[in-house]
C-alpha cells in the first residue's frame, strides 16, 4: 500500500471526542485508507459498508441503544460510504454523544450529499478531511523522487488514481472504466441530472478548453443548456471531485478580467479518457494546458494535506498579459508561471509586478516543480 499523506494526521485525532469524516471520490483510496488504520485496533475495530442494503437499513433512523448493540465492545467504527445512509447525520450525532469510548470514521465518496446530511446535526463534532488521487508527494515517498520524477509525463497522461498507478499495464481500461463509472454513476444520480448525453457534452467542452477562460454562455451554447443549468452542473461536478474552478484575481488594475473564470479537472488521466487521447506529450498541442493542470491540482492535493489555508487564481487582462497561477496565503502573494518547455522563455508581467506586492514569483518547469510541490 502507498501511505497516504493524511493518515498520520487522521491518526493523531483518534480518540478525541469527535467523528473524522474522509471525502473523497470513488476510487481513491478512502477504503484502503480507513482499513490500514483500523489495523492497529485488530479485533477492537468493525467495518460497516454501507453500498450493502443490510447496513443502510441498520444504521437508518436508528437509536442509541441499537448503535450500542451493533458495536458491542469495539472501540473503533469504520463507515464506507456514509452518504449512502438516510439521516446518516443523526445516525452519526448519536455516535458522538451516545458512545463517547467509542471513534467513528466515516467516508463519503459524494461530498455535497454527505456534508448537506451532517453539518447541521454534528456542528463542532468533527474533524473533516479530503482524499484525492495519489499525489506526486506521495509516490515520491513510496518510491523516491528519482524514479518518480522518470514517471512524469506517465502521471500527466494517465493520472494519479491508485488503480492506475499500480497496475499500469491496465491502464488505459481501468481509467476508461473508472471515468464511466464514477462520472455517470455519482453525478448523474443527483439533483435531477437525467441526461448523460448532456453531461458528455459539458465534460467534452470543459476537457478541451483546460487552461482557458471558460464563458459559461458559450459553454450553454454548445451543450444545448442554459447558463443557469450550466452553473447548476458545475456546481455538482465540483462537489463530486470531477472538476475545480480558478476565479480570477483583481484588485487595482482596470483592464484586468473579472468575470471569467477557469476549470480544470482534479485527475488529468480522467481528463485525457474524455477526449480518448493518450498520445505522448511530444505529439500533442495540449501539452502546456495538461501541465498548468497537473501543477494546479498537485498544488490544491499538497495545500489540503498541509493544511495550508490559500486562497487559489489566475490572472489576466484585456491586453491577454497572464498568470497561471496565484496563491493568497496569510496576506502574502505568490504568483507563478508554468512553463512544459524549459527552453520557452517567460516573465512575470511587469504590470502585474508593479500593481501587487508579491512575496515569491517564479516560472515553474520540469526541472523545479519537485520544489513548487514540497518535495525536493
């Protein structure tokens, strides 16, 4: 197993008082994670599945003494796939109150259906975290930054899922599979998505302009949607870890843009199963878009497990003068560039420099993103 980065940190808050709640898509590795943890309890600890129909009727609309019943004398509860349980937030407040020897760790694989179940009943009753696709960090650990590093361009083209990272002979199938499996069955089973063709659509539109401003009037106008649906959707396949958005950053520069906005996709080898393209960087015009998206999520994967607190942005004015990448951390400013070719010269705009105060900006290549990502 590949250790990962929140584990130790998931560990220390054993025992505390309070539920640990893991999302995370499905696939990447919340189960294997929460019953690595659960082998340092042996016997003392019992695993509940709730993607079995038994286990959602056990937990549901439940009481005190029944939780007590179906634990008995183990200290730790391990609950998969929590979401899946009516009133599962009760459910787990009962837990916390009711059975305070006792730690629950509860995974969600759908954070906008879980955490919409859970705020209310269990405020200041939790400890909260997110699991991504395997990072760049973590694999270095397992395996050196060495051969790591010789991975590179594999990672950028088929992703950071563990399935995929450990069986790469199986690639290109089980990042198809995966890609149909989570994306259709996750997203589409909430908030009225019947439609899978138009969902195909908006994920085609959104993977082939990775990188770019994204109009959300154009986006209604391709997909055959309006800008109220196209908000609504990617709103959902956000909260289901398929995609994230960069908003602009602005402040004194009048030609600056405000309104646009960028997406990227947390796993770029889901990405490139969208648009059925695994081609080697070299042939592919892509390549610097799939970068500034692999760097991004590398850098929102590396912010969580730290818990560095940053706000994230581009930049950009009318005049099409950019920045890839802005982080806003303790009042402080970073900005940088990314840059596939080491040999392709780029600067921080001047404009940009003379308007903000900026603690760090670099441009960042294959040759010192190990360092942008806390590694080397």
């Amino acid at each position: 197993m590949i250790k990962r980065e929140i584990q130790n940190s998931v560990e220390s808050r054993l025992f505390k008082g309070k539920l640990i709640v893991i999302y995370g898509a499905r696939q990447v590795g919340k189960t294997t994670l929460i019953k690595e943890i659960g082998k340092n309890f042996s016997d003392q600890e019992i695993y509940l599945n709730c993607d079995e129909p038994d286990i959602r009727e056990l937990l549901k609309d439940t009481t005190s003494t029944k939780l007590k019943n179906i634990v008995g004398k183990k200290k730790l509860v391990l609950i998969d796939e929590a979401q899946r349980v009516k009133n599962i937030g009760i459910t787990l407040k009962l837990f916390v109150d009711e059975l305070k020897d006792v730690q629950v760790i509860a995974t969600g694989s759908s954070a906008f259906e879980l955490s919409n179940e859970i705020n209310e009943p269990l405020t200041g009753r939790k400890f909260e975290y997110t699991l991504y696709p395997l990072s760049m960090r973590e694999l270095s650990n397992e395996f050196g930054w060495l051969e790591t590093n010789r991975l590179l361009e594999e990672r950028i083209l088929y992703g950071m899922y563990p399935d995929v990272v450990l069986n790469p002979s199986e690639k290109k199938n089980l990042l198809k599979e995966l890609t149909r499996s989570y994306l259709f069955k996750d997203v589409l089973s909430y908030q009225g998505i019947r439609k899978p063709e138009i969902l195909d659509k908006l994920l085609l539109a959104l993977a082939a302009q990775i990188g770019s401003e994204v109009s959300y009037n154009e986006l209604a106008g391709t997909v055959g949607i309006d800008k109220d649906t196209i908000n609504k959707y990617l709103d959902i396949l956000e909260k289901a870890f398929v995609i994230f958005r960069l908003h602009p950053f602005s402040g004194n520069i009048r030609t600056e843009i405000t309104k646009m906005r960028k997406v990227y996709f947390y796993d770029t080898g889901v990405r490139n199963a969208i648009v059925s393209n695994f081609n080697a960087l070299a042939s592919r015009n892509d390549k610097g878009a799939l970068w500034d998206n692999f760097l991004i999520s590398e850098k929102i994967k590396m912010n969580s497990y730290l818990n560095n607190d940053a706000k994230t942005f581009f930049w950009r004015t009318s005049q099409q003068q950019e920045i890839d990448y802005i982080e806003e951390k303790d009042n402080n400013l970073f900005a940088y560039e990314f840059s596939w070719n080491v040999n392709k010269k780029k600067k921080i705009p001047l404009t940009y420099l003379k308007a903000y105060s900026t603690k760090e900006s670099k441009i960042i290549s294959t040759e010192n993103y190990g360092k942008f990502l806390g590694i080397v």
